[in-house]
C-alpha cells in the first residue's frame, strides 16, 4: 500500500465550518445511502436537500473534480470509490 500513489491531497480542501463543506457531505451522503438506480437528477437534489441556492452544483462539481461523483445529462451518480467507500465506512452527519 505505501507505494500506491492517490495522486496526493486535493489543492484545497473545503474550511469544515463553511457551506461549502456542509453541502458536499450532505450531497454525498444523498449519492451513496439508498440511491435510486436511475440516480438523482440534479434539479431534484436541488430542491430535496434543503440548502441554500447555489449550493448544491459547486457541491457536485467539486465532488466530481475528486472522483466522488458523476454529472451526466442532468443526472448525478456517486462512482463506485464512493459506493465502496460508504460500505466500508457509512457516511454519516
């Protein structure tokens, strides 16, 4: 394992008190815990999830950027690191 290269830390990570961060967990969250085969259309989690305007695209493309989550054609999916992950280690709030 330690030869295993993860590509090292994202550039920055999100301040753990900030929006920012609260919207990706919660968005995660929602990905990996009883997703719906069709998974989320991005206008839906929009209005489920309950947070402020905005918040929930830069949450998804951020998630994306590291390899959590997928965009395509309006529908968000967690990859399947996200979904192994969750198994091991159940995201919770």
């Amino acid at each position: 394992m330690q030869g295993h290269r993860d590509g090292g830390r994202p550039i920055r990570l999100p301040d753990p008190h900030s929006l920012e961060y609260r919207a990706q967990r919660i968005v995660l969250l929602e990905l990996v815990v009883d997703p719906p085969a069709d998974g989320d259309r991005l206008g839906a989690l929009m209005e489920r999830l309950g947070l402020p305007p905005g918040a929930v695209e830069p949450a998804v493309a951020a998630l994306e950027v590291i390899g959590l989550a997928r965009l395509r054609e309006g529908v968000v999916r967690a990859t399947p690191p996200a979904r192994y992950f969750e198994h091991l280690w159940p995201v919770l709030l």
